[in-house]
C-alpha cells in the first residue's frame, strides 16, 4: 500500500509537467563573525572588536586570536584581555557574557607597534574558528592571573584614543603616552598618582611650574578625519590666573604651530598660537561669556573641532561655554578676530599638561582621556 502510494503520487507529478526538487543537507552557518576596526598612528592603535555570534546561544564567551606583527595590547574595555607572545585572548565580563544566536557583542582594546599592523585573521569563538560551522562550546568564565583589562571611561565605543590610566603601573605615563614639552622642560613634572583619580584608583598628575622653560605634558598621536571630539577630566589646585595658560595642545599641520586650550584673564580660554588669535576675545564682555575652571573638584572639558567647516565647540561639565564658539559668522567680543584669516586645522596629536608664560604655577590631574568621531559626553 505504502509503494503504490508513493507511485501513484510521483505518477500524478509527472503527468502535471511538475518538477520536484529535492533538498540536499543544510549548511550550517558559521560560529561567529568578528569585525575589526582600527585607528593607527606611528606607535600606537586601537581597535573597536565586533563578535556576532553564530546559531548557539552562549552564556559566556572567549575570543582568540594571533597577532602577525609585534603588537603589543597594553589596555582594553568591555572584555579581560591577555597576552602571551602573540597569541591574544579576551574574555567576556559579567555583564555582557550572554551571547544569543546571532547576537552581536563589542570590546576594544589599545596597543603599540612598530612596522606593519596587520588585522588578525585566525579568530576563534570558544575554540571554533570563526569561518567553522561547528556551534561555539558555552565556556564557564575563569579569572585570569595577568589582565590588561580595565571598565572602560565612557565613549571608548569606537575612540581614536581613550584612556583611564588604571593599566599604567610606572611612576610616568607609558604607551600610547609620550612626556615631554617641544619647547623647553624645567623642573614641571608628569606622574602617574595613585591617590586622586576621577573614576578607578589612577590619573596622571602635572606639577606646572610658572615660567615659559617649565613646560610639562604628556601626549599621544592622533589619526582621523571628520570632525573631531575630545573630552577629559581635569582637576586642579590654582585658580586660571590673569596671565596665558595652557592646558591643553594639539599641533596643527596646516599651519604647524598649536592649538591650545586654557586660560587668561581668569577665565577658559582658546589660543591659536601661529598668530596669538584668543577664543573669545580678551576683552570684558568676551571674558564674561566664557567661564572660569573651578578649583579643587573635577570637571568634564569637551570639544568639537570641525578642521573642514573651520568651527569649533566647547563644553564644561556638559554646558555649552557660549564664549568658546567658533562658527563661521563673526561674534563681536567671541571670535571676530579668530576669523580674520580663514582657518581649516588638521590636528595630528593630543597634548596635556601646563605651559604657563608668566610665573604662574599650578597642580593638574587628567583623567578619562578619550578623542572620537562623535561626541562623548561627561
């Protein structure tokens, strides 16, 4: 009965003009995919590490892989990273270890190098390779005995730069962090301090000394195109003064002097430093419609800077300082004199520390350190 049924069904099929397709196995898809993004400059990257998981669900996850070159992890965020010669493993945090069936996950991570950087190419989900279609085993999560791993400062998703200091372990700031002033240093220091930091137990700590030969700051290359935002937390001791500061600087190859940020006439202040233009202009209405930085307690410095549209924005503590504005249109007693010649900047490097042009000193710390594509927030 069962085979005069099934001829009898293939008969009426043929006798339909019909074409009965048969399906051959599935192929499983892979266990995972991994994107790997990175921004470099002439030591130093990092990398924003996309996991998207395969048809497993998991409870937890380890990543691995080899590095080709000599690239070094010297921090990371949202995941415990390690590494030993070459081979790189990073594991999945308490929070964010569940991984459902074709859901995706994010970490990063900061390194130095030197010659080629190139993306790594054997990457393995729990111990399946990424292009092998056999299901991820779910791993129970161990805690390592060597981490470069930290709670990432907020914004680090996709940063050109981002840095808490907590893997810094020297009394100086190591990579992606270079000491030193491009003009003259003094007696100014830049330490490593155990005992004041704004998030963690670490932050870099400068002690400005006044005069223009005790210059001190600490510095790391950028790379990126676009608009670009910066933010970090800096706390001090003195109030800005009524002579020029500086706090922060960024060289500018357009014109190749620097950009920097920080004080006069007691109040937050832009200088551009190839023609002393200030942000706002040094005039009372002006200085009324920046603000002072207030001593003793953290606070949150952002900016916008826009190189192409030749614009610039600030923020303190997450209020817009309508005095520090550039945009295009001049502002009487803001940036009339800064638009007087066209400006387009290209800035290649981040720079934080103390340059003072007078006798005034003053004691810094910085803390979470990070530059973006868009904006960070505090």
């Amino acid at each position: 009965m069962t085979r005069f049924a099934g001829a009898l069904a293939a008969l009426c099929l043929a006798a339909a003009g019909t074409t009965a397709l048969v399906a051959g196995p599935a192929t499983a898809a892979p266990a995972c995919s991994v994107g790997y993004r990175v921004n470099q400059w002439q030591t130093g990257y990092t990398a924003e590490i996309t996991v998207t998981n395969g048809a497993t669900p998991l409870s937890s996850w380890t990543l691995t892989w080899h590095y080709a070159g000599n690239q070094t992890v010297t921090s990371a965020w949202n995941a415990t990273v390690r590494q030993t010669g070459t081979a790189v493993t990073a594991e999945s945090l308490s929070y964010n270890g569940a991984l459902p069936a074709g859901g995706s996950v994010s970490f990063g991570l900061q390194g130095t190098y030197s010659g080629t950087n190139a993306e790594p190419a054997d990457f393995a989900l729990n111990g399946v390779a990424c292009g092998d279609t056999t299901p991820p085993a779910t791993t129970t999560p161990t805690t390592p005995t060597t981490t470069t791993s930290a709670p990432p400062p907020a914004g680090c998703t996709g940063a050109v730069l981002c840095d808490d200091f907590e893997q810094q372990t020297g009394t100086t700031p190591g990579a992606p962090w270079t000491v030193g002033a491009a003009n003259c240093q003094g007696t100014g220091t830049v330490t490593v301090d155990g005992s004041v930091a704004h998030s963690g137990t670490r932050s870099v700590k400068v002690a400005g000394q006044g005069g223009y030969c005790n210059h001190a700051f600490f510095g790391s290359g950028l790379t990126t195109s676009g608009p670009l935002f910066g933010r970090f937390w800096v706390r001090h001791t003195t109030p800005l003064p009524a002579g020029h500061v500086t706090f922060l600087a960024m060289r500018d190859a357009t014109d190749g002097r620097d950009l920097r940020a920080g004080g006069q006439n007691r109040a937050l202040q832009w200088n551009r430093e190839s023609d002393d233009a200030t942000l706002p202009a040094q005039s009372p209405a002006g200085v009324a419609l920046s603000a002072p930085l207030p001593t003793g307690t953290w606070s949150c410095f952002e900016f916008r800077l826009d190189g192409a549209a030749g614009q610039l924005r600030t923020w303190l503590d997450g209020t817009e300082v309508a005095g520090l504005v550039v945009d295009g249109v001049p502002t009487a007693d803001v940036d009339q004199q800064w638009l007087a010649r066209s400006w387009h900047p290209s800035v290649t490097d981040l720079r934080l520390g103390w340059e003072s042009y007078g006798g005034d000193a003053d004691t810094l710390w910085f803390d979470d350190v990070a530059v973006s594509t868009s904006r960070i927030g505090c």
